[in-house]
C-alpha cells in the first residue's frame, strides 16, 4: 500500500525545529530475531495436552491434525522504514528474506510514484 504522503510533505527542520524550505526523508534498517515454536516443542506440548485430556475422564473429540513446526527456534526479520524529521510520517516494511531483499525493498518504496510525482515502470 502506497504512503498517503510525499517527500514534499517532509520539511527539514532547523536546529531550532522549524521548517525549512527543504524537504528530508530519513531510510532506517534493522534486523529482529522472532521466536517460533519448533517441531519438537509442538510434539511435546500436543503429549502433554492427550495426558491432561485423558485424566479429566470424559470422552473428547480427537485432537486435529498437527501442524508441522518451525525449523528453528528464532528467525531474522528484516525492518526498512522511511520517516520524517518530525514523525509524522512514516513507512515500515518488513521481510523475512536476506540483505538483498532488504535492499529491494528500500528501493521499492523509495521509488513509489506518490513520493516523486511520477510513475515507476
């Protein structure tokens, strides 16, 4: 989804905070680790869910099928973000992919049509 806002809406600010005649975009990057839930983890809680199902003494519908987990126990997400002097405007994408990806977004949404006023092909 394309900002609602341009580069033109993004006045510089003094060292007083005042605008100025010149506009500023500021790119930020960073790499998160998130946690997910292993295979094994998903196994071993499933047993423990059968073992509390069976001691409460009442017939149960079965389980559904499990799902298949993680290959990992964390996996890094990459953050690009465009934002102004002041904060008001911002954009954050995100991906899973590497450094390459990363960079294909900066450009993506550093090219997007409503910032410059003309269109990308």
């Amino acid at each position: 989804m394309p900002p609602d806002w341009t580069a033109s809406d993004c006045p510089a600010l003094d060292k007083d905070g005042e605008p100025t005649e010149r506009s500023r975009v500021y790119l930020g990057s960073d790499g998160v680790m998130v946690p997910h839930i292993t295979d094994a983890e998903k196994r071993t809680r499933r047993e423990r869910t059968k073992v509390k199902r069976r001691r409460c003494g009442r017939k149960r519908r079965p389980l559904p099928k499990a799902r298949s987990g993680a290959d990992g126990s964390f996996k890094e997400f990459k953050i690009v973000t465009f934002y102004d002097d002041g904060g008001a405007h911002r954009l954050a994408s995100v991906t899973r992919g590497d450094c390459t990806q990363a960079g294909r977004l900066m450009r993506r949404d550093a090219a997007v049509s409503a910032w410059t006023g003309r269109t990308t092909k």
